[in-house]
C-alpha cells in the first residue's frame, strides 16, 4: 500500500466553515451562546439601572457612611446609633460570624457523638439517635429557631421575679448564674494586673502540648513504648496556669450579674436570641452531621476492624487509629457543605430578633435608608466571600487528610 | 460590530424600561381590582376577620379608593406587609397604595419617592408598660428592655429619645406586632414601643388591658397616611382626594345615612360639586361623576370611619383628639372642592 500525502489543498479560511467545518463548529455556537448569553445579562442589568435612575435612585454606596441612628442589642465591638450604617453592618456581621462558629463547633461535636452512637450495639442507644436524627432533620430549621425561642421566653422566669426576699425564682449553680426570659447571665472574668502572665503560661503550655506529643510520637516510632499522652497533656494543660495563678494572687475574677433595675446588670448577658438561634442551628445541623459520619464510618471495610483486631489493637484505638483517618476521607467534603448551610442558615436570625448581618444591613439599614438593590448585593457579596473563606479552609484540611497517592 | 450590537440591546434595554411605567389607574382599572398594602394585624387599622375579611381605619381607606376608581368597595385584594416590606412592595408594583400607619418623614418622601397623600390619623409614639412595674413616665426607663417593630421611625425615635435623655435601653427588635406582644405578654421587654394608637390597639386585644398603661410622654410625631408611588400624579391625586372627599363629607355633615337625600340637589354648591351633582369634578383625573358619592357611601365620611373602628365606643376607645376636624379644635382639614 503507497502512502498517499494528504490531497486536501490548503485551502484559505472561509467564514462558512464556522458553521460547516467541524473544527470550528463547537468553538462557533460556544461563542454565539456566550454572546447571547452576555447581551440577556446587559438587558437585565441595564433594565434594572435605568429604572433605578427613572425612579431617582442612582446605585451608590454613600449611604454606608451616613449615620445609622438605630441601637443594636448585642455588639461585639463598640458601637452606638450615632455610628454609620457601615459600621452596623460590620456589628452584624460579628454577630453573624459569632453564631456561624458556635453553631458550626457545637454541631460537628454533636454530629460525631450521634453519628457514632447511631451505630452503637446498644439497641435503645441506636434507636434513640435514629429518632433524634428523623426529627430534627425534617422540621425546617425556622420552626426550630422560633420553638427555642418561645420555650426560653415562656419557661423561664423574668427578671423580675427574682425580686425581694421571697422571690419565685434564684439564680442557678451556686448563685452564679440566672437564667432569665431575656437571657443567660452568666460570670464575667476580670482581667486584672497580672493576668497577662497567666495568658503567657496558658499559650506556653499549649505550645508544650504540642512539642511533648510530637515527642511522644516519635518516642514510639522510635521504641515502641506507648506514654499515657492524654493524661500529661491534661497536667500541661491546667497546672502550669494554676500555679501563676496562684503564685500572682488571683490577678482574674469574676463579676456576677446582679439584679439592678429592670435589669440584670454586670456578667456576661447571653440573650435568647443567641441561644435559641445556636442551639437551633447546631441541634439541626448536627442532625445531617450524624449521617454523614455515619456514612463515612460504613464506608471502611469491615475487615479492618477484624484485621486491626488480630493485631491486637483495643475497639478504642482500632476506632482512632485505623476506621476515622479512613472515615475522614468520606466526611470532610459533605461536611464542608454542612458548615456552609449552617452559616447561610443563621440569616433565619430575624425570626427571632437576633442582629446579624440580614438584620442590620439588609433589615433596618435597607429599610431606612431605601437602598435595597444595593444592601442585598453587599449582603450576597459578603455570603459569598464567607462561605469561600469557610470552603477553602476546609478544602486545605481535606487536603491533608486525603489519601496519600504515593 | 459587537460593540454596536451591545449599545443598540442597551438602547432597547432602555426603552422597554420607560414602557414599563404605565399609569397606575389604567392598571387597576384594567386588571378589575386594587392591590393595597396593610399592615399585617393590628385591630382597628386593619384585621382580617374569622372569615379573612379585612376591616379597619386603614383599610377603609383602601375600600373607598377601591369605591372611587371601580364602583365596588369590596374590590380590593389586601397584601398584609411587615413595617420591612412595605416600601418595596410599594416601589416594585406589588401593590398599588399604602395604607399601613405609616409616618409621613421628609426622607421617605423624597429619598425614598414616594408620596403622602395626606394624613388619616395624627400619632405620636408612646411607651407601653405593665401596671405592676410602677412606672408612670418614660423618664423612669433607664435600663428597660424595650420591644420594636423593625423597619419603623419608632425605631429612630426611640434611640434619640434615650440618647437625649442619657438613658440606657436594650432593645428587642421584632418583626410584627403580633411577635411583640407574644414577647411583651410573657414579659420578654419591660417596654412596648410604638405609635400611641397601635399602643392602644394593641392593648385592647390583651385578655386584661387593665393591668397596662400607655405612659403620658408622647417622644414624636407620627402623621400617618396612604402613600403612592411617585411619579404617578393623577393615581396620587385620586387617593389624596378620595381621602379629602371623606373629610369634607364630615364638615359638611355628608354621612353613609343621608348622602343619597343628599345627592338629589341641595342648596350647598359645594356637596353638589363632591357628589358630582354640580359640574364634574371626577372627569378631571379619569374618573366618573359619582367618584366620590361612591367613595363616602362605602363606609361612611371620616368621622363615621373613626367611630366605627377607633372610637370610643369601641374595645380600643380612642378619641378624637387631634383627629377632630379643625372646627373642633383638631387638625383634620379638608382643602376646598372647587
């Protein structure tokens, strides 16, 4: 057989071959539907700044530095109704991230407890975290912030029932701490002279954590001999701060809330807004959690158990040393998106009065000053921006836990 | 070429945006009802009944525009709106008017475009109490829990009131009235803060009113009234005066009772211009002669509206106050019909 150069001359490009040559085909309609696709979103915006400017209402972001002129209950750093609307939203987004880390942290505990108890021998434990987890998964998350909500304002006590010499109500744990239909208050620490050291010795004591672990680690590399790890990092943990504490002269107190007016006033007031809101979205959140560990928890084989076993490893070790390094390759990733429905969840805050960040920029500060196309944008922006902060994170630890190809 | 494609889709972009301001009154007209904006529950003002028939000072607001451009009161579909919602409701379209107690401020006016269209009930903010705490003025709040509705000037009110007076509050923001009285019933907040009519409206469906008081101190003006959308002047004037139609039907002494007497001939040139007996007033903004005989007739002038659902004969037991006409030493004037 001759081999014959290909007879196909060189021909010269013509537009027609867009459409008829294969070559260019898909490369054609890929274009054309970007451009279309592109010319729909221009209508759509230009639709939208043209009757905004029909109206009067030019988009612009000025109104971020006006002056707020509304109070918020709950602030993490120091703000009052003279402050602009930025700063509102900056309170509120405090807020929003406070209650995103509490709900995220309490629900991963609970979500690994419950998911692993699900699989427990015990026949009542299991059905009881089944039960658990039917129920809260299938009630929507709002009624389960409104119903905390209500039972912490109908059952406990107001303050002012803790009036007088025969009150109805006392605080709770040792006079401490009251729990009241407005809030927890609970013990405030002080920070007197000296405390610095006791935070210095604390941070020391964690870095000795570390470094004694990996010593230990590498002792049993090393030697085979096992150290009661969990036990001295416990002493590391607590003597060492005990003992500055001592030595300095007690340099943190505590303030204790004390009924003042209408008012608890002093200690730390955890309202019910925060609580109910947190409990809430951990206790839901926690719920998938469950599954999602318990998946990854099946999903290792059960001959490692039996194999792990047969080398002589107790239940406890076999679960930390050879099933969750395995679990977590399954966990982490719907995990992930766990985080991230519990810190879009927490946007549900309104319902029961809590400010973040929906209910200062895009609640009052939209409201008042009328600027909603702008507030809703900053406040998808600023989701957004969140919930990639939250996957990258996670992504980086997914990252290190996942198989090692080598 | 691509770039001229882009201006000429703007261009178009540009103009399908300018069509689609069409008059609100050919809108309602066209579509055979009026879409209004209430509040979402607040007895007196507006309340859904057992058989989800609104009613109330507000609403009949609405029933007599509704009256005026359609013939038919009762052609009206309420949208309850939260003290949040309302104005987008109102700037995207969903409804047609506002009839909310809703305050008439220089920067709702112009910053937000829309437009008053008069003032149905003149309030000022109040603070709401139990009897049992032994507070008789607001002066005595430093450090309360206060409830609010979100979204509302009492909002912006009350953190000047207590800034002015140096005091401390914490405030509990709520979304509808309904939400705040759960909280301010299980005592949640020391305080409920709103416009003094919705203080009383309010109390009036606690099982003990008794045991509340509504302090003395009036913190600011609250000129209540409908609202429309700017830049829509003849639908504007309608509401503005079927709302002035009421007003006078009281200073002329037209009531629901006389009006068809009335509406045979009188001596008054001025009933007879109101009631389209005499010359035509309603053709002026695309309405017929009887717009607002019609009006009147659905439930009555202004005064008959305030007693059936505010007055003192009723469960919230308001009086006139400065809602009485100006010959009565109250503010509700009406500019002539003529």
């Amino acid at each position: 057989m001759s081999v014959t150069p290909d007879a196909v001359p060189q021909k010269t490009f013509r537009l027609s071959m867009l459409i008829y040559d294969t070559r260019y085909r898909s490369l054609t309609i890929q274009i054309v539907t970007l451009m279309i696709f592109m010319l729909g979103a221009a209508w759509l915006i230009s639709n939208a700044v043209s009757n905004l400017a029909a109206l009067g209402k030019p988009i612009q972001f000025s109104f971020l530095w006006d002056p707020a002129g509304y109070d918020i209950n709950q602030k993490l750093i120091p703000y009052n109704n003279q402050m602009s609307h930025g700063r509102a939203a900056i309170v509120g987004l405090l807020n929003t991230l406070l209650v995103a880390f509490l709900g995220c942290f309490v629900a991963t505990i609970l979500g690994v407890i419950i998911g692993v108890l699900r699989l427990s021998k015990n026949w009542l434990v299991a059905r009881l975290m089944t039960v658990y987890i039917e129920v809260f998964r299938n009630v929507p998350i709002l009624l389960w912030i409104i119903f905390a909500m209500s039972i912490f304002i109908e059952i406990f006590p107001k303050p002012n029932e803790f009036r007088g010499a025969n009150a109805n109500a006392s605080m709770s744990l040792w006079g401490t701490t009251a729990f009241t239909n407005r809030g927890t208050y609970i013990p405030k620490p002080v920070f007197n002279d000296g405390a610095l050291w006791v935070g210095i010795t604390f941070v020391l004591s964690l870095v000795a954590i570390w470094a004694f672990r990996r010593w230990a680690h590498a002792r049993q590399e090393a030697t085979g001999q096992i150290l009661p790890v969990f036990w001295i990092s416990l002493g590391i943990f607590f003597i060492p701060s005990i003992v500055v504490y001592m030595i300095i002269g007690a340099p943190i107190t505590l303030d204790y809330p004390v009924l003042k007016g209408f008012n608890f006033k002093g200690g730390l007031h955890l309202r019910n807004s925060l609580i109910s809101l947190w409990l809430a979205l951990a206790l839901y959140t926690a719920a998938f959690m469950a599954e999602i560990v318990r998946a990854g928890i099946m999903s290792v084989s059960h001959g490692q158990t039996e194999a792990a076993y047969a080398l002589g490893l107790r239940p406890g070790r076999t679960m930390q040393l050879v099933i969750l390094p395995q679990a977590l390759r399954v966990i982490i990733p719907p995990l992930i998106s766990e985080y991230l429905n519990l810190t879009k969840n927490s946007s549900l805050a309104i319902a029961v009065g809590y400010m973040d960040i929906t209910g200062t920029l895009g609640g009052i500060t939209l409201n008042q000053t009328g600027r909603e196309l702008e507030s809703i944008l900053l406040l998808m922006l600023i989701y957004l921006g969140i919930s990639l902060s939250i996957s990258s994170v996670m992504n980086w630890y997914n990252s290190k836990v996942k198989l090692k190809e080598r | 070429m691509k770039k001229s494609v882009f201006l000429g889709a703007l261009t178009v972009a540009g103009f399908a945006a300018a069509v689609a301001s069409a008059g609100t009154l050919d809108d309602v007209k066209a579509k055979g009802f009026l879409q209004c904006g209430v509040s979402t529950g607040l007895v007196g003002f507006a309340a859904p009944d057992a058989n989800g028939n609104w009613s109330g000072f507000d609403v009949s607001v609405c029933r007599a525009v509704a009256a005026a451009v359609l013939g038919d009161p009762q052609a009206v579909k309420f949208t309850p709106t939260t003290g949040k919602t309302r104005f987008t409701a109102l700037a995207s379209g969903e409804i047609d008017m506002l009839a909310r107690n809703t305050t008439w401020t220089f920067t709702r006016d112009v910053d937000l475009k829309f437009t008053f269209d008069g003032i149905n009930y003149y309030d000022g903010q109040g603070f709401m109490v139990p009897k049992s705490l032994g507070v008789t003025s607001a002066k005595e709040l430093d450090g309360a829990t206060v409830c609010i509705q979100t979204g509302t000037t009492t909002e912006l009110n009350l953190a000047d009131y207590f800034r002015s007076n140096n005091m401390n509050y914490e405030p509990v923001p709520i979304e509808t009235n309904a939400e705040a009285r759960q909280q301010f019933l299980a005592g949640a907040c020391d305080v409920y803060t709103t416009d003094r009519s919705g203080l009383a409206a309010t109390r009036a469906t606690f099982e003990n009113p008794d045991n509340y008081v509504v302090l003395p101190e009036v913190i600011s003006k609250e000129p209540l009234g409908p609202l429309t959308r700017q830049g829509d002047e003849q639908w504007s004037d309608i509401v503005r005066w079927t709302l002035n139609a009421l007003v006078s039907a009281e200073e002329l002494g037209i009531t629901s009772a006389n009006i068809d007497e009335l509406r045979k001939g009188t001596n008054n040139p001025e009933i007879n211009r109101i009631l389209g007996t005499e010359g035509n007033l309603g053709a002026m903004f695309g309405l017929d002669k009887d717009w607002a005989y019609r009006a009147i007739k659905a439930g009555g002038n202004y005064g008959e509206l305030f007693e059936k659902y505010l007055g003192e004969k009723t469960s919230i037991g308001l009086s006139r106050g400065l809602n009485a006409l100006w010959e009565n030493g109250g503010l509700q004037y009406s500019p002539p019909f003529r």
